[in-house]
C-alpha cells in the first residue's frame, strides 16, 4: 500500500513516471498551500462524460454531485459523441474491430463539441474506460482534438478510470495525451471490477457482447458494484473542499488518502504482451482496411483464434512462472506498484472525513 508517498511533480507529470522518486507526506499542509479562495469567487469545473453502459456516468455523477450542490462551484458537463456511435451491446466482430484503432490510438472523430476553447477552468474531470490497454476511442478523440489542447494546457487533471481490471498501460498513454496538451495531471482515481480475474474473462465479455450484466455459473456480476460506485462520492467532497481551499492551483494531489488508486503491477507483464500482440495485429489489420471493411473481417476472426490459443496455453504457463520467479522480483514490484499508484496513492487514511 503507497501511503501518501510519491514523486514531487514537475508541470509534466508523464516524464517523471520513472524517475527516483521524491517522497512527499500528501496529508501534511504544503509550505507553500494556496490560500483560501474568497466564497465569492466561483470555481469553473470542467467534466468530460462518455459512457456505453452508464457504468461510468454513474461514477461521474457520484463524484460531480457534491460540486454541482455548492454554489461556489459551476460545473460544465461535456458529453462526447462519436460521428459514428459505438454498439452496445457490441455484435462480436464489430467488438474486436475497435481493437487496431483502439490500441493504435487512432479514434474515430467526435460530433462537434459544445466548447469552443475559449473557456477557463480551475479543474478538470476527466473519467476514462479502457477499450484494448488503451484510453476509449471517444476519450483518446477529445485528447487528440485541436480544443482540448486549448482547454487543458496548464490545467489540473483529475483522471477516474473504471474498467475491468487492465488499466497501467492505458494510464501511461494517456499521461502521454495530456502531457502533449501541456495539462498537470494532479490525481488518479482507478475502480476495477471486484470479481476474480478468471471470472471476468467471461463475465465481461458476457456483459459488453450480449449485454448480460448478471453472473452466472456461480460467477459475481460484471462491472462494478453499487457500493463501489457509491464510494466514489468522497472523492466529490474532497474536491469541493480543495477547491474552496485553492489547492487545485498547487501541486499536491487533492485524493491522497483516500484509497484512490490500487495497482496491481503484477498484471503488467500480460498488459506488455497485450500491448504488443494489438500493436502488430492492428497493423496488419488496418492495412487491409479501414473501420468495418469486410477485408479486415477474416484477419479479425483468425486473430480471435490466436487469442483463445494463447489464452489456453501460453497464458497459464507465464503466469506460473511469474508465481515460480515472484519472489526475485519483490523489490520491483513493489517499486512499479508505488509507481502506478501516483499521484493520489492507495492510503486511507483521510476516508472517515470524506465518507457519508
Ligand atoms: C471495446 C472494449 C474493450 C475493452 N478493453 C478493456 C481492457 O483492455 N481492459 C479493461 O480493464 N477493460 C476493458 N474494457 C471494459 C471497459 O473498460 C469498461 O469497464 C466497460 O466497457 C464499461 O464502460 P462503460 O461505462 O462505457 O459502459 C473494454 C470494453 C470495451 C467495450
């Protein structure tokens, strides 16, 4: 557990990723902590939404709620809409065939968006799923689109991941996005399905492909639960308080100490292979066409087969052989872990005074 440990920030958070970390206590009062803002000075809060099941609405609006309620705060909610919009649930190649330009991130463009760029916000909320071990198309469109560069550069960041459970090297292209558009990225918030790893294999595909969001085979529900979703109100009401205390024009995370974040490095060998299998199959794929062209349907089905093929077999074997070797490799574990948990951290120590 990262206990309000991390790296002291530059403006660029992605280029620190790695480096030796700074510790800093997130819970003690920075030296330098803005002062109170004035109650009559109203705080501009951008919220970006996008959402195929409402999954992620739900966790956005727990966490918009407490803002929207203050009347300090003025919250702009920006929903994005695919030109094209996505299934759900997906037919099943349709599903797969979102993979190359999802893993590329190359997204299919967006609907015009309401804000021009012209607009200032104090802070922005950013909730993201993760399509293929990258940010969702419509996510990665926003980022990669001429307004955001404008809306987000010098900006603080609040990013909220909810996804089944793969989300390290989403979140380190992403941190790249906003590191282009000159955005501070402050705090991480990540919300991964609560059941076993093996049950999600088949009950997330069971729910995204043919919409059955109940267990089955004596296996939990997918996505996540109503407590989880629930939970993510204290991240609201800490954000009201920092913001009436300007302290999202400094450079500590706002969400340290309240369990905002839980990595789990061990996945990231499997999310680096993922990576890279997309990666080249995705090539292959877009050169036979583009999005939905029945050239690329065979390569779809036969990269289907490879997947199953490796699932059954060289998965179990990496993965007792990463439990065989996982003692060798504690010290870097633990290390990446901190890592992936930056900047808000995994410690919960300030939960009781944000809990309702
Ligand atoms: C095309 C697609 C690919 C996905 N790939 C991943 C993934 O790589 N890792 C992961 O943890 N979840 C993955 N998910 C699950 C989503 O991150 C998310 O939990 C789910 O789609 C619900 O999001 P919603 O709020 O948009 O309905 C994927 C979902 C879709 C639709």
């Amino acid at each position: 557990m990262t206990n309000g440990r991390c790296f002291r920030h530059g403006l660029r958070l992605h280029s620190t990723a790695f480096e030796t970390p700074t510790p800093v206590t997130s819970s003690s009062p920075s030296p330098s902590a803005p002062a109170a803002a004035p109650r009559n000075v109203v705080k501009r809060v951008l919220v970006l939404r996008y959402s195929q099941s409402g999954q992620l609405d739900e966790v956005a609006e727990q966490i918009v709620a407490p803002l929207r309620a203050d009347p300090a705060i003025q919250v702009h909610e920006e929903v994005l809409r695919p030109l094209a919009p996505y299934p759900f649930p997906w037919p099943f190649l349709a599903f797969f065939d979102a993979f190359p330009e999802s893993a590329h991130m190359k997204p299919q463009p967006l609907a015009p968006l309401s804000l021009t760029g012209e607009e200032d916000f104090d802070l922005v909320i950013l909730p993201y799923q993760v399509w293929f071990l990258a940010p969702s198309q419509p996510v990665a469109a926003f980022l990669k689109h001429p307004v955001a560069a404008r809306l987000l550069e010098g900006k603080p960041v609040v990013t909220v991941i909810a996804c089944r459970n793969m989300w390290l090297l989403a979140h380190e292209k992403l941190k790249g996005m906003l590191a282009d558009v000159g955005a501070r990225l402050i705090d991480n918030v990540v919300l991964t399905d609560p059941g076993p790893t093996l049950a999600t294999f088949f009950t997330t595909p069971a729910w995204l492909i043919w919409g059955r969001k109940r267990g089955f085979w004596g296996m939990p529900d997918a996505g996540l639960s109503t407590e989880q979703i629930r939970g993510t109100g204290r991240f609201g009401r800490a954000l009201r308080d920092a913001l009436g205390k300007n302290l999202e024009r400094g450079t500590q995370p706002l969400l340290a100490g309240l369990g905002a974040v839980r990595a789990d490095a061990k996945l990231l060998v499997s999310e680096k292979a993922g990576t890279r299998s997309f990666y080249l199959w995705g090539k292959l794929i877009m050169a036979a066409g583009g999005p939905g062209a029945w050239q690329r349907k065979p390569l779809l089905l036969l990269y289907v087969l490879f997947l199953i093929a490796l699932i059954v077999t060289v998965v179990p074997v990496s993965l007792t052989l990463q439990a065989i070797l996982r003692p060798l490799f504690r010290g870097w574990l633990t290390k990446m872990t901190a890592q992936f948990e930056c900047p808000s951290g995994s410690a919960t120590d300030r939960t009781p005074l944000y809990d309702d």
